[in-house]
C-alpha cells in the first residue's frame, strides 16, 4: 500500500522538508547571528578583565564555548515547546545584546573581576524567573506594550549601543593603542566589506556578510602582524602588545573536545545587580513581544496568537536563567534573525532547528571559541557599530509601524530625551541615593522603557487611535 506524501516547503512552519533543503537554509540563519551571539560575552568580560592570563583567558574561552551551545538548545526550546515553555514559532534565540549597558554599569560598580561576573549570573537566574512569570500573566498585560513602547525601547537599546561599538572600532577602552591608525583601518576595512557583500551580492554571502567581513578581518590582521611592528612603547615607557594583534598561543592552548562545565564562575545574589537587570527583563519582554510580532506578521503573514507571545516569553525568560548556570548572559530573541525570516519567508521549524543542532555541536569544541575570543577589538567594532545602528532603525521601523501621532511623538519624546537622557548623561544622579544612580545611570534603556510604559498609560488617547 502505497502512502500520498504530503510535499512540505521551507515557507511552511510545519512538517519535515529534506535535509539538503534543512542544512543550508538553517546554516544561513547561525551566520546571520553567529557573530552578535558572542559579540556580548566579549565585551562584558573584557569589562570585568576576564581576558588575560591564563587561568582567565581559560574561563572566557569555556564561557564562549557555553554560549554557542545554550543558543541552540534554548533555540530547540522556542521552537518545539516544553509544556507552556517555548512559543512554537520560527524564533532563533541568542546572547542578547541588549544587557549589555546594563552589565557594563554593574561591572563599573563592582570593580570587576570574576565576582562582578558572577553577580551578574545570579541576578540573570532570579531576572528570568521574573520573566517567566511575566509571561505566564502576558495576555492581561499586553495592553501595555503597544508597537510606541516598544519601538522606543528597541530605539533606546540601539543608542545606548553605539558607544561601546565606537569604543570597540578604536581599539577597546583601556587599549594603550587606541584610536591607532592600525586599529581604525581594521574596523574601516571590515565595515567596507560588510556592506559591499550585504548589498552588492545576493543569497548567502549576503545573509553572511557579518560574518565574512570579520573573516576579512582576522586575515589582514594576520598580514598587518607579518609586516608591521607588534609592540609599542607608552609614554611611561612601558612596551604593550598592539590591541590588534592575534593572539595564537591561546588557540593552540585550548581543547579539541570538552563536555561544558556547569557554574564555571561563583554564582553571587547582590543587590546592586539584581535591581537593575530585574527592570531590564520586564525590557526584554516588551522586546520579545516586539520580534514574535514581527516574525509571525513578516513571515507568516498573521498576527502572533496570545499562546505563542506568552510560551515566547516563558522561554525567554527560563531559558536566560539556564543559560546563567552555565555562565553565559541572558538568552533572547535575536532581532537579526526576524529580520532574514521576513526577508526570506523561510519559517520551516525543521531548518531552524537543524541551524541549533550545528550550534549545539560548535559548543563542544572549545577551539572554536578560542579562535573568536581573540578576535581584534577593532575588527569587533567594524561589525559592531553596524550591527547596533541597525538596532535603532528597527526601533524607528516599530514606531512608525502604526500612524505617527501628537500623543505618541510626546512618548518617544519625553521617553528619549528625559528618560535615555538621564541614562546616557548619568552625571546629573549623583546627588541621588546609590541604588538610584545604579538603576538609571550608565545605560538609557532602564529610565527610557519606564518613562514611555507610564506615559502610555497615563495619556489620553486621541480619536484616531
């Protein structure tokens, strides 16, 4: 008895299309995030001075090698579900950038050092409970949060963003070459190559082209160590290595093969962490909301159902606080991804989850990690400052999503300039209590979110609206 085969297609959510279609098309998705999946890990321990020696460049490697590991299993998650855990929708899930003005004003208070770091995973495990339970309580409060709010958070997120990827493209802050001819080169060379292959070619070297250009990036600094001079002399006269320099010996030191370690760093409660990220998830969850909208309008062509948003945010949630186990930053919805999904129509759950299995299996091999977490800071911030800026287009992409109106320029407004204001020029809080200065100060996304949220709810709606 012969049984009728149902032929699906990538542009279906359902169903099983062939592995030589589900490779390729979930590959193209891991490119397209790749990159932004670590480029907040490096950053955020390079705050905390987790980098040198060999005991820390041991525990940044095996952190990075986490990270790549609990994207695609907390992907798997999003995709299939456990129980009311996991929205079922076509979501790749990854490091989310947007914490990481939160944490970098956390590590600025804590002095840095291993025990910041771990103050920042205990406050990611309650933070994502926290979210979960948001999620649980998501249809009655997603009034809330219409595409005005949360286009100024995703806007705010992007403009607290921009200084830490200029930081990047000079060097990296405390770099004793930074804002050197060499380093400034290397970010301009693997910016001009992102966007000639972005939007000067099609298919994959174009979903890729992040991802190529740090490619690029890594081999002309390989060229620029063989015929330039590596070291310099401070003013002191202390010599330093170059910031743009490849630090091999650290490859060839790590692993082939190693099973991820499970709490690599001393996980710490400490309330001057706990406050603000807490205030950050209720962040990421208007975010989230924002991107399963996106991608189930974009490339599913409905709206998002109230079960799908609420399992979305459940796994956004839960799926941070796993993720703090293991020492990696908080897990989310990646943005990049929407945006290739919309672009694309590809939505088959199949390809996507074939893209989190070859995540899973990069985290088994800490050499890869070791090879990216020497990458250049300058070649970092030539992917960076683009990756950002695009963040705050998305935001102006939310708001003007619906008509641009009196009330809603008074929230963008007000939420920007007073709100992200006082983030962004923390200097006027300093009279104010610590834990204040703490929640507000240092990053604009906490007092942007709270200013629009109230002002929504507390102004009148116009006629039109």
């Amino acid at each position: 008895m012969n049984r009728k085969k149902t032929y699906v297609t990538p542009y279906d959510f359902e169903g099983r299309i062939p592995m030589a279609q589900a490779v390729p098309l979930g590959l193209q998705h891991v490119l397209a995030m790749f990159v932004g999946n670590l480029t907040p890990l490096l950053i955020i321990t390079g705050a905390c001075g987790i980098t040198g020696g060999s005991d820390l460049a041991d525990l940044q490697v095996a952190l990075l090698q986490n990270a790549m590991w609990i994207a695609g299993a907390v992907t798997l998650i999003q995709l299939f579900g456990i129980g009311p855990m996991g929205g079922k929708v076509p979501i790749i899930m990854g490091t989310s950038s947007g914490f990481i003005g939160v944490f970098s004003s956390v590590a600025s208070a804590m002095g840095g050092g291993v025990m910041a770091y771990g103050a920042m995973m205990g406050a990611s495990i309650l933070g994502g409970i926290f979210e979960g339970v948001l999620g649980i309580f998501l249809k009655p409060l997603r009034r809330f949060f219409p595409a005005v709010v949360t286009g100024t958070v995703v806007l705010s997120i992007g403009l607290s963003l921009i200084g830490v990827g200029i930081n990047s493209f000079g060097g990296g802050s405390g770099a004793a070459d930074f804002g050197s001819m060499e380093n400034l080169l290397l970010g301009c060379l693997v910016l001009v190559v992102i966007i000639a292959l972005k939007h000067g070619t099609k298919g994959i070297t174009s979903y890729s082209s992040i991802l190529i250009g740090i490619i690029v990036g890594y081999i002309a600094a390989a060229v620029m160590a063989a015929v330039l001079p590596t070291t310099g002399i401070t003013a002191e006269g202390v010599e330093y290595t170059k910031a743009w320099v490849l630090n091999w010996d650290k490859v060839a030191k790590a692993d082939w093969f190693a099973i991820p370690k499970i709490v690599p760093v001393p996980i710490v409660f400490d309330l001057r962490a706990i406050i603000p990220v807490m205030i950050m998830f209720v962040v990421t969850a208007v975010e989230t909301v924002g991107d399963i909208s996106g991608v189930t309008e974009g490339g599913m062509g409905r709206e998002a159902t109230d079960t799908e948003l609420s399992g979305g945010v459940i796994c956004d949630g839960l799926g941070s606080s796993i993720a703090a186990v293991f020492g990696v930053l908080p897990n989310t919805s990646f943005s990049q991804n929407v945006g290739l999904v919309t672009m694309t129509k590809v939505v088959n759950r199949t390809a996507l989850a074939a893209g989190a299995v070859f995540l899973i299996f990069c985290g088994l091999f800490p050499k890869l990690a070791a090879v990216v977490s020497i990458m250049p800071q300058s070649v970092l911030g030539g992917a960076a400052v683009m990756m950002f800026s695009s963040i705050v287009v998305s935001g102006i992409q939310l708001i003007t999503k619906n008509p641009v109106t009196a009330r809603s320029i008074t929230i963008i407004s007000v939420a920007l300039g007073l709100g992200y204001g006082i983030g962004a020029n923390s200097g006027v809080l300093v009279h104010l209590p610590q834990p204040v200065q703490l929640i507000f100060g240092g990053s604009g996304i906490v007092p942007a979110a709270l200013v629009a949220i109230i002002l929504n709810l507390l102004l009148p709606k116009e006629e039109n609206e």
